[in-house]
C-alpha cells in the first residue's frame, strides 16, 4: 500500500500550477462536521484532525483512540459506524469537549494476526462492502 501511495502522490510534487498565497480557513460558515481519526494513522496524523477541529467550530471529532487505520467507515467498529450512521440520519455529531481533543472517543478493532507464509491466502474482497444494516439502525 505505502508504495502505490507514492505513485498516487508524486504528480502532486512536479504540478505545473504557480504557488498562491494560502487563504484562512476559519469554517465558520459549516454547520456541523463530522470528524473520524486514528490515533496511529502514520498517513493521516492525529494532530491534523485536531488542528482542523480547532478551525471548524461546530466540527465533532471521533477519535479512534490506538486506530492505525484511515477510519474505515463501515469496516466492523460499532462505535464509529453507529455515529457516522446517527449523524447521516439526522445530522447529530457528539457534544463537543472543552479543548484540544476527540470529542467521542472509540476503541480501535484490534490488529489482524498475520498468517505464516506457508497458509497465506488472499483475501477475498467478494463480500467485504456488506454491513449488516440493521446493526446500524437508529432510533427514532
């Protein structure tokens, strides 16, 4: 993955478009966001989420507390899939906290167990989109 990664960035780095001035970017015009962060994301670092919830004043941030993932949506972590559910039904995001912090904080999946390379398979992705829907339902 980390390297197709790099494929995927590079054209960024020789983009023949001149440099502008950044512009200040205070969301306050967003009525609400919906954050989801892994701690340990190497690719997605925490303190980014943090500094963007710092700019947006009605953002909520989950924080996958110990996550090395990108915060799959939908990948078997009840707690993330039920706010991200919640929040697509009737645009609730968890209360904010006071400070520089996850405002809902979850517990990450835990980490896979890697097969010896004798019994390494491949996975099958056939059914890996499926969620069992009503898990994530809901109340009214």
């Amino acid at each position: 993955m980390t390297w197709s990664n790099a494929w995927y960035n590079e054209p960024c780095r020789h983009w023949p478009a001149p440099a502008r001035t950044p512009k200040k970017i205070t969301g306050k015009k967003v009525k609400s966001l919906l954050m989801v962060n892994e701690t340990l994301d190497a690719a997605t670092p925490y303190a980014g989420s943090i500094e963007v919830r710092k700019r947006f004043p009605k953002a909520s941030l989950v924080g996958v507390i110990g996550g090395t993932t990108h915060s799959n949506s939908l990948a078997g972590n009840p707690c993330v899939d039920r706010t991200i559910a919640r929040y697509l039904y009737d645009g609730h995001v968890p209360k904010r906290v006071k400070g520089n912090r996850a405002d809902k904080r979850c517990s990450a999946l835990p980490q896979p167990k890697p097969a010896s390379a004798a019994k390494a398979q491949l996975p099958s992705f056939s059914n890996s989109w499926r969620v069992d829907v009503q898990k994530l339902a809901v109340p009214r």
